[in-house]
C-alpha cells in the first residue's frame, strides 16, 4: 500500500513495469531522471528497500541496437536527433528534453564562448539551465534574456534556441555582437519555466502557469509572471489559485521565479533584462503595477521605438510599444517592474507575434522569421546598453 | 559626452511634443525608408558615426476619455470588437476579418447609458489579403444587465470580394456529410490541414458572435483553437456544425471552451442557433496522465 501511494503521486511520472499486485512480490518501475531524487527521498522514508536494476536506460537501448551502422543513422534521421546544433531543425517545435540536448551540444561545441549554468530547480526538479556566453573577464556587465516563463508560448522557448545558436554563429563575424562580447556577458534562459513546457507537451497545450500545487485547492500553478515582489498583492494579479493570473501565496514563492532573483542579485552586474512572451506584438517597458512613470520613461520609450523600427525592417512586422500598464493592462508582480527596481535600467518585455489569428498555436514556419526580426530589435537593445554604461 | 545633449533635446521636445509618432522630414530623404506604411523612418546621424536617440515622444497616461492614444489598450480593445462584428456580418469560410490597426479613437460618456467609442481602423481580410480603412462607432452599455456591445461600421470593399464559387465548393462537399470531422485546429504545432482550414475559418467566424456578445471595454478575445467539429444533418439546406472551441481573454489571460451550434450556407452566412460556455476541467487534474 505504501507503494500505492508511489502510484498516486503523478508529478514523479513513474512507469511501472510490474505492478503491485501481491504482497512481497518486487514491483519493477521506470523512474524519469529529474524524480529520481524525490522518489528515492519517498522510498527511502518510507522504509522501502529498492535496487537500481538499469542506471541508464537511454544508453542501454542504444548499446543493445542490433543495427548495423546505416541502419542506425537512418534510424536516427527518422526520430530527427540532431548529433550537434548545426544540424537542429529550428523551424520545428521541440520538446524540453531536445532543447536540454540542445544546450548541452551547444556548450560542447563551443567550450570558450558558452557555458551551462544551473541556478536552480523547478517544483518537480527539473534543471533551471541558463546559457552563459562570455569572453572573459570577471563578472562582467551583463545582459539577461529569459523565454518561456509562460509555457504555451511556445514561439518565445523556439526563438531562444535560436538566439542562442545565433550568438555563437555571430561572434567574430558581426562586429555589433563581437564589441558587445567582447566587454559584456550575456545570459539565456531558454525554458524557464520547465514544469509548465511538460504540461504543454503532454497534457494541456494551453498551460500557462508553474506546476506547484495549491494547498486546499483542486487548482495547480502560480503565474510567474506575477510573482515577483514589485506592487506584490495589488490590482493586477489573481488572489484565487484557480485563475491564470494567480500571485502565488507570496513573493517569490516559486522556485523558477526566486532562482533568478537570487542570480541576479548575487551577480550584482545586470545592466538589461529582457523577459520574453507571447502574442501580441509589443515592446514594453515597466511598469505594470503602478501608473507612476518610470523615471527613465523618455529613454525607455525612444529605445523601444528604435528597437520596433528595426524589427519591422525586416518583415514590416507592426509592433506597439510603450510601458506595460498603458499599452497592455495593468499587471502586478512582474518580472521587469522588479528588475527594473533593482538598478537594471534597461528593463523590457517582448510579446511576439501574433495578433491573435494563431495566438499562442503559431505555425511553426513562423519561428525563424520571428526570431530573425526579434534578434533585431534585441541587438537594438544590447547595442544601446553596451553604449551607455551607467 | 553625447548623453548630456540627449538629455537637453528630451526637455526642449517633451514640452512641445504630442502623443503619437510623428515623422521626421529630414529622415524621408534616406534611403532606407521602405515603401512598407508601417515602418518609421530612420533618425539622422547627428554625431559621426554614432546613431542617437532622440527623444521625441512623451508617453501620456492612459487616456479613457476624448481624443484617444490610439496605440494603448481602450482603442484597441474597441476595435477588437468591431473586427468580430465584421466576422459576424461577412465572415465565412473563405473571408477572415483581422484588425490590421487603429488610427484614432475618441471615447465619450452617454449619461446613465455607457460609453461610445469613435473609431477609424484598418481591417484585412486574411484570405486574400486585402486591407479596408473603416470607420466605427462601438457602445459599451453600462448597468446590471450584461449586454453586449453595439456596433456600426463602414466597411465596404471586403465584402464585395468574390468568394461565391469557392463557398458553393465548399458547401456542395460537405451536404450530405455527417460527422464528426476532427479534433483541433490548428494542433498543438500551429498545423492546419489544407482540406480544413475553410472549417477553420468557419469557426473563427462563428465564435466572433461569442466574441462580439461578451466583449466588455475590459477584454479582448481571440479564438484560441478548435478543438473539435461535429457535422450534424443538412437541414433546411443549411449545413448544421456542432463546435467545440477555446477562447482566449488577454485580460484575464483565460482559455474559455464554449459550444456553439450553428448553421451555415453560401446565401445566408453563419447562422448561431445555440452558444454554451462549457465549465472546464482543468481545475481537476487527472491522477493517470497517460
């Protein structure tokens, strides 16, 4: 019965092999990399003795293939798993597992520019990886963007795996990017909020949320995206758990939201974040809570002008622009209100395309121009910081 | 250096400037302006090769009332509600309405009544991609009763565009069909089956009378997927569907199912004879996922 209760617990997704049926009979389960910690944690409480009967099962099937070696790279060309990044299809939709190959592959390929760095876990455990591209130096200036952070917003998480292939393709080509490297770091985040990626995947495509759960409510999930303590409990956020926009209990209650809190302020050398979402076209900036103006609203609102101009030079894609609570709607607890209230001045959110034809369910021939002309108004932004230090 | 000038044009502008892009006569001259309507010309180079910022425009608070700001929320949200009553009035399986943009807009209090918004917008039809100038006028009731927004609009090039042969296609394959045709559109990858974009197109349109009866100046909808069509007995010549379809409402950031049940034929367009908004389940979360 104690076993039941491994049965019960769907956030480890478990596989069993051989079911508990009759008492001591062994049951045989299949235990996904990121439980592994949390089942063997329950198992271990509650006084169950197991063995570990196959370490690694990816390997296993791999090493027992009878295919000969053309058999096998058809084989592989079927299941379409890139052997490095050069050959990822970024005009496709992936699942969390080909963009956590992705990165991996990426660093391997690019020992002296990229590195991985996990700066914390999400409410199932899965790795919270954020690429680092960096020249050198020492806790250098540094600029942030994240993607992802809601999870049906499926065109942000694609667009940040091209950005990060584009930035390793760009260095010592592209003079703009180079001078920036070659001074600043640049962080990415890609899926930011892995818990809710799955869900998408595999349950729900229009899960927006985290996955943590509710106490005394049926309804799972806080909204990242009003976690954040800037105006945390104002107009502009959802009290009740049940709704998309729920606050959470408080601020910072959500492990993918406090892992970049704690980065960010432990790195201490931010100088732009960029938070990236999905659909509607616009460019904003803070704030969200408050209709007090920023103080550096002019500057704010000539970048991003300059920005969108360049992103629709590309395709004549119409952005707006201006700040979050007049462009958008009021919104409390975001991440950019926070950031911006933490030093970083050159603090903007992106909400991609489209208007609303497609909406979060973007064709996936879409992703690469949406990243091209991203890049773009991305560059704007990098550009500008990198050329007032402040 | 070059940031202290910035700042001196910031303050002699800010103070004459208006809300709104305006354009920079000197900039025309460029080269890289595009004929595209919708781009901007680029600044001038001021300092060598350094391009400046120049910071012309001054971000007003949201305006409610009056002459609007046609790039924040109130306009947009109006218009929003006139593109689905567009889709209510001519939409079909061959001809999508989309707001392409808004130019301006004046809202004013009616006492006791609601509030009016004056409107000039641009709308494109998605199938042929044709773009219309319209003017608007959208009225928000106020009050207990929860009644939808009324609409008057001019639009009337899309509308003439052909699409008669196409429909009557349409229409003569699916008569004497009845089933259920298939589960979301587009699926989870933005993919759409040729063969069943015009249903598509037909839920689209027919969820825009769900659109336009629960738009307040606090939403704005889009269709978020069909999740799934039933075809049910031809009848009265009418071809009669049984949608399943997920709203999206930015506001709130809600996925809203609703069912609809409509009729539809080339003479007499979509014709709505039951709505449902559907409770969803999402609150339960099954234990089994697979």
């Amino acid at each position: 019965s104690l076993v039941k209760g491994l049965e019960d617990k769907s956030e480890f997704e478990l596989d069993f092999w051989r079911d508990a049926t009759e008492v001591d009979t062994p049951v045989d389960v299949r235990v996904p990399f990121f439980s592994l910690q949390s089942v063997k944690m329950y198992l271990e409480s509650q006084g169950i003795e197991y063995s570990t009967i196959i370490e690694d099962l990816d390997l296993l099937s791999r090493l027992d293939s009878n295919l000969s070696d053309q058999e096998e790279m058809d084989s592989a060309a079927r299941v379409a798993e890139p052997r490095n990044t050069d050959n990822f299809d970024f005009s496709r939709y992936h699942t969390i597992n080909e963009i956590y190959s992705f990165q991996d592959m990426l660093v391997a390929e690019n020992p002296n520019l990229v590195s991985k760095l996990v700066i914390g876990q999400s409410y199932q455990g899965r790795p919270l990886n954020v690429l680092k591209f960096s020249t050198g130096g020492a806790n250098r200036p540094a600029i942030w963007i994240d993607t992802g952070i809601h999870s049906r917003e499926w065109v942000t998480q694609a667009s940040g795996t091209w950005f990060a292939k584009k930035i390793v393709t760009d260095y010592g080509r592209d003079p703009a990017l180079t001078a920036i490297l070659n001074k600043m770091d640049i962080f990415l985040e890609i899926v930011t909020n892995p818990d809710g990626f799955y869900f998408t995947h595999n349950n729900n495509r229009m899960w927006r949320k985290t996955r943590s759960p509710n106490p005394g409510s049926n309804c799972v999930g806080v909204d990242p995206n009003r976690n954040w303590d800037a105006g945390f409990g104002g107009a502009g956020a959802s009290g009740n758990p049940c709704s998309e926009t729920y606050r959470g209990p408080r601020a910072h209650s959500e492990s993918e939201v406090r892992s970049i809190v704690d980065f960010v302020k432990s790195h201490g050398n931010f100088k732009a974040f960029v938070s990236i979402h999905a659909y509607s076209q616009m460019l904003l900036y803070p704030y969200g809570y408050t209709n007090t103006p920023v103080k550096d609203q002019a500057e704010l609102h000539a970048l991003a002008k300059k920005a969108i101009t360049d992103l629709a030079s590309l395709y004549g894609t119409r952005y707006r622009y201006g700040s979050i609570i007049n462009t958008i709607y009021q919104a409390s607890g975001g991440t950019i209100d926070w950031t911006y209230n933490q030093g970083i001045k050159y603090s903007y959110t992106f909400e991609l395309r489209d208007t609303g034809r497609y909406g979060f369910i973007l064709p996936a021939n879409q992703i690469i121009p949406t990243a091209r002309e991203t890049w773009l108004a991305l560059m704007t932004i990098m550009d500008h910081t990198f050329k007032n230090p402040y | 250096m070059g940031f202290g000038i910035i700042v001196f044009l910031a303050v002699i502008i800010g103070v004459l400037g208006s809300p709104g892009v305006t354009s920079r006569p000197e900039a025309a001259a460029s080269a890289d302006v595009s004929a595209h309507p919708n781009s901007v010309p680029e600044t001038p180079e001021i300092f060598g090769q350094e391009k400046v910022l120049v910071l012309e425009e001054v971000e007003e608070d949201v305006m409610m009332t009056g002459e609007l700001n046609p790039n924040q929320y109130p306009a947009q949200r109006a218009a929003k509600v006139v593109q689905h009553y567009l889709n209510t009035c001519y939409g079909s399986p061959y001809r999508v309405i989309g707001l392409n943009r808004v130019h301006s807009g004046n809202a004013q209090d009616v006492t006791d009544s609601g509030r009016k918004f004056q409107l000039e917008i641009s709308v494109q039809d998605f199938i042929s991609n044709k773009t219309e100038k319209c003017s608007a006028e959208v009225f928000f009731p106020s009050g207990g009763q929860q009644r939808s927004p009324q609409v008057h609009a001019s639009c009337e090039e899309l509308p003439k565009i052909n699409t008669q042969a196409q429909e009557e296609a349409l229409y003569q394959k699916y008569k004497t069909n009845q089933s259920r045709l298939s589960a979301e559109l587009p699926d989870s990858f933005g993919h759409i089956d040729p063969d069943m974009e015009p249903l598509w197109h037909l839920g689209t349109v027919a969820s825009s009378f769900i659109m336009l009866n629960e738009s307040t100046e606090n939403t704005l909808y889009n269709m978020a997927q069909v999740a799934n069509i039933t075809q049910l007995a031809t009848e009265n010549e009418q071809l009669k569907f049984d949608y399943h379809i997920l709203l999206h409402e930015m506001v709130s950031q809600e996925i809203i199912h609703w069912k609809l049940l409509f009729t539809w034929s080339p003479p007499a367009g979509v014709k709505v004879l039951q709505m449902e908004q559907l409770p969803h389940s999402h609150h339960h979360e099954p234990l089994n996922t697979r």
